[in-house]
C-alpha cells in the first residue's frame, strides 16, 4: 500500500545529472520510514531501497527559509504604498482636471491631494531612517522655504513671543541656525507662526506630531530642545489637527522635565541617573552642552504655567504643584531678567498662585457664605484684597503683557462665579442669599467682564491670531459666564451698584461685535482632512451663546422691598453644576473637541 500511495503522484527515478532542479537528500521510501538515506559510490539508488528492491524516488527539494528578513520586506512594502500613493494622487489630480466641478470642490480635491502627497513623504522614509536628533526637515522637503522660514521665525519674535514668554530662541539665532541647533524648537515655531495660511499651518503640525511619536515615543529620545519644542507646540495647541492631544502633550512635556531633574534646585541639578552605571541614561549623551540657567528656569516655570491653568480649567490633577522652587526661579530671573519678557514671569507667577488658591476653596451648597464671619467668605475676602493689591503695586501698566492682564481678569472673574452658591443640591424653597453679598459678587464680576470685552475689542485682528489656547479658552470661558452673570444680574435690578452697571454693559452689542471681528478671520481654506480653521468653530460658538441669551428674560424684577430675595427665583450661575461645569469646561480645552465646540446645556 505503501508504494501504491507514492506512486499515485507523477514521480521519476533520478540519475546523476539528469535534472537542474535540486533535489531532496532523502527519497520517498526512506522519507515515508522516518529513516536515514544512505547510498553507496555513485549509484542513485539508496542502499535500504536496493537491499528491499524498491523505486529509489527523489522529490524536488523546497526552497531553504533563511529567516524572516524583516528590514528588507518592510522597505519593500513602504516601497510599494508609495507606489500606490503616488497613483492614487495622479489620478486624482487627472480627475480634478478633468471634471466640471465647482471651485469649492476642487479647493477641497486640491487640499486633499496635498495632504496625500506630503504625507506620501513620510511613507517613504523607513520609521528609524532619521538618526537620533535630527528631525525631518521642511526645508529639505520642500515644504518651506529658508526665506520663508526667516519670515516666519520674525513673526513669532515681534508678536507671538509675549503671549508665551517661557521660552526665548537666542536673538543670534537665524532661521538657519535654530534649524541646526534646534530643530525640534524650529519646527514647532514654524508650526506656530504659519496661522496666516491655515492648510500649511495645519501640514507643520501634523509634522510634529509624527516627530514627537517617531523620537519620544517610538525612540525614548529626551533632551531639552524637545522640552522647549513640546512647550511651544503645546501653547497654541487649538491649531492642531483633529483631534487635539493637549494634555497627552503636555505630560509628555513633564516627563523630559522630570528625565532631564530640570524641576530639582540648581545645587541638587544633574544630567546623570545615579541608579544607571551609563551617563546617557535617559537620553543625554556624555559631554552635551546643558542649557543655561535662565533657560532651564523658564522651562520649569511655562511647565508649572500650562500644567495649573489646564488643572483648573479642566477640573484634572496638577501634576506640578506649586513650590518655593518655583517662586525662587521667578524672582531670579525678575532681578536677573535676560529678556524684556522676564520680568513679568514673577507677576504671572503670583496671579497664577492666587488663582490655585481660588480653585481650592471649599465653595459648595453647603457652604457658608450667607454667615459674614465664615471662614470661606472671609478667605474670598482676602483673596480678593490680595488682587488689588497686586495690580497696584505693579511698576509697570498691567496691560503691558496681555498675558498678564488676561490671567488677571480671569481669575477675577473665577473668583466671583464661584461664590455665587453653585446649587448642587436641591435647596429649600426658605433657603435666602444675602443681597448685598449678592450685588457685590455680581457687580464686581460684570465690571471684569466688561473690562475683558473691551480689551479684546480693541485688540487688532493680528493680535486675535497669535492667542495662546489659554487664552483662546479663558475667552470661551468669559463668552460663557458674563450672559448668565447679566441674565442674573436683572434679577437684582433694583440694587443701585447693579443697575449702574447694567447699564454701562451691552451684551447684546458685545456679542454682535464679537461675532462680527471673528468672522473677518475666518478662511474659507480647508485643510486636507476638510476641516475648517478655529476661527469658523468660533463663529458658530458666539452663535449659540447669542441664540441662547436672547431666549432669556432679562426683566427687571420690581421693588420688592426687602433685603432677602429667594436663592430659588435666581437663575442658575455656576460652573460647578454637574451637569454644566465639567461638561463645558472639558469641550473648553478638552482633546477630543475644539476649544470653541462647547454644549450649550439648556440653563
């Protein structure tokens, strides 16, 4: 049976020279035996075969496996999508051509095409083609120009450098130069400074990220030029692509502050880990230039900075707190400054702390706050001291640094929506606010919302592209606050600081205004995703506030002769309500949405 089964296939007996293909060792017979095959002189037949007198049959050998080339087969593959891509963007661009389509539509093809294209540079380079350090550069590529590059690095000196004064390229840097030196920093800045044209804005960008996935996360590269770069990508993050990883970003920032000990005091500072026998262990290599002090201080201070306004705005843990390091460094570089910048890093400091403080109150329905003598209301007393203070001891015009002035006004205006009694909890229909508390609450918030208002106002609408996403957000943050503090104001009408107020502050124009200056920014470009530029989801942001605000009453209520009004008859103010404060703020910054793509919760 066993010669029928070999025999069923078409077999042939061997000879010595008879066929080139090669041939197996071991015949059929002695293979099907489990056998060795052993033959005697040049006869081609195996000795167990001629002892048994059986067809002594070859089979035709397989092809060897020398392993598994991995190198050579991912080249051929990435290889081979760029093939495919360059295809896919020809024909398209063919299509285009040839098609009667409308402008919008071939805007949009040309776009997409684009982003095919570019991202068709990324396929062909193999993932760890670029050596540690280097970056892929969009000079190189094509993507800019070094006259362009030049242009852009001036854009961000003479206008977007003080609107995040933690980190300062050298003055004696060129385009050229801070791409050799720091190509990480010089690709963020590009990222940055490009807002005039959304698509390219929206191309560097994207770059970034596949360099801060190829080099931290795929390599483990750490070093401080990626520190300062992480800082400035993640400072006007809502010009990103979708989705937006703003904290993903920023704590990849924390982790490089904490690899490099750049948080320790400068005695304790060291590049070496003393757990590694390697002097390189996180990164650093043996004998690389440490960056400056100054340098090092500002680094650690924009950390604390993004790390505590992102803290409380999206209700998430400061993984920096506060410390006497950090103060330390801000009043070394203010009696020290390098920069004209420096010496508002100790004010930013200050109000940044004030506003931690105001975060950390206990403020709740079951607060306090109608006692004059409770704990809470007599510390947002003292806080509120402390402020004025602050701004009048200052030795320069706090408008100086719109940064500065913009942090002031916010945490202000944090300062008096969250004494308002969030209403957490149901209230008893006998439950009473103290009016005159109230008012002054009320009153003082309305004035910083119209002080903030008037200042954006005013502002060019250059100056309204450079904002940081702070300050993009503490812009949707005052859009959201100030109509419902004005809805809630008319219910107090008849106090007399109320109505004086009400009467210096339209919301009605501020928001007509504002809706109006957004729109002169908007473009009418797509990037290659389709998405529209920030400035669009504003609009459509103002829009809902403005529908919302005009739904509302705003009657005054009648003189109702006494100094108690029910907690119950007040609409609804803060946003530490369940189902408005972290809903709202999280779509303020949160990674998943737009800073302007708010929900507008019914109030």
């Amino acid at each position: 049976m066993a010669n029928r089964s070999l025999n069923t296939r078409p077999q042939r007996a061997i000879s010595p020279g008879d066929s080139p293909a090669p041939l197996t060792k071991t015949c059929q017979n002695c293979a099907t035996a489990k056998v060795k095959c052993i033959r005697t002189g040049d006869v081609s037949t195996c000795n167990r075969c001629q002892r048994l007198s059986k067809d002594c049959v070859y089979r035709s050998a397989r092809r060897r496996f020398y392993g598994n080339k991995s190198d050579n087969r991912i080249e051929q593959l990435e290889a081979r999508v760029s093939e495919l891509l360059e295809k896919q963007s020809s024909d398209t661009h063919r299509q285009s051509d040839n098609s009667p389509s409308s402008s919008a539509t071939l805007e949009t093809s040309r776009f997409q095409q684009t982003g095919i294209v570019h991202q068709n540079a990324w396929a062909r380079e193999s993932f760890y083609s670029t050596p540690p350090g280097k970056t892929e550069d969009v000079i190189d590529i094509g993507l800019l120009s070094l006259q362009k590059a030049e242009q852009l690095l001036s854009v961000y000196r003479a206008s977007m450098i003080y609107h995040f004064p933690f980190v300062m390229p050298s003055p004696q840097h060129t385009a050229e130069t801070l791409r050799q030196s720091q190509p990480y920093l010089f690709l963020a800045i590009m990222a940055n400074a490009s807002y005039q044209e959304m698509t390219l804005q929206r191309k560097l960008a994207t770059m970034m990220c596949s360099q801060v996935s190829r080099h931290i996360i795929a390599r483990g590269e750490v070093s401080f030029d990626l520190l300062q770069a992480l800082l400035v990508f993640v400072a006007w993050s809502q010009y990103h692509p979708r989705p937006r990883r703003h904290s993903q970003l920023l704590h990849l920032a924390l982790s490089i502050l904490i690899d490099l000990r750049l948080e320790r005091p400068s005695e304790q500072y060291s590049w070496r880990n003393g757990m590694s026998f390697h002097p390189d262990s996180f990164g650093q290599k043996e004998g690389s230039a440490e960056p400056a002090l100054k340098d090092r201080q500002r680094a650690v201070l924009g950390c604390y900075f993004l790390t505590s306004s992102s803290a409380i705005l999206l209700r998430k843990l400061n993984t920096l707190p506060f410390s006497a390091d950090i103060l330390k460094y801000a009043e070394n570089l203010y009696l020290t400054p390098e920069y004209d910048t420096d010496k508002y890093l100790l004010a930013l400091v200050t109000v940044q702390r004030l506003w931690e403080r105001i975060e950390a109150m206990p403020i709740g329905a079951d607060s306090d706050l109608e006692n004059h003598n409770s704990s809470t209301r007599i510390q947002m007393k003292m806080i509120r001291v402390e402020l004025d203070a602050f701004r009048d001891s200052l030795r320069y015009p706090i408008g100086e640094l719109h940064l500065l002035e913009h942090l002031y006004n916010v945490a202000s205006l944090y300062l008096d929506q969250i004494g308002l009694l969030a209403r957490t909890h149901p209230i008893s229909a006998s439950a009473t606010f103290s009016v005159p508390w109230y008012s002054e609450l009320l009153r003082s918030g309305l004035l910083t919302a119209n002080s903030f208002f008037k200042t954006f106002l005013s502002k060019s609408s250059d100056s309204k592209r450079v904002l940081t996403n702070f300050e993009a957000t503490s812009t949707g943050f005052f859009l959201i606050v100030a109509p419902k503090m004005v809805v809630t104001a008319t219910e107090l009408g008849t106090a007399p600081e109320i109505t004086a107020v009400l009467q210096d502050i339209d919301m009605d124009k501020i928001l007509d205004q504002m809706l109006t200056q957004i729109e002169c920014l908007v473009s009418d470009d797509v990037d290659f995703s389709g998405d529209r530029d920030i400035f669009y989801h504003f609009t459509k942001r103002i829009r809902g506030v403005k529908e919302w605000y005009n739904r509302r009453p705003r009657t005054q209520a009648g003189n109702q002769g006494q100094d108690q009004v029910q907690l119950e008859n007040l609409p609804i103010l803060s946003l530490t309500e369940p189902q408005l404060g972290d809903q709202w703020m999280d779509a303020l910054m949160a990674d998943g949405y737009g800073w302007y793509d708010l929900p507008m919760h019914p109030l």
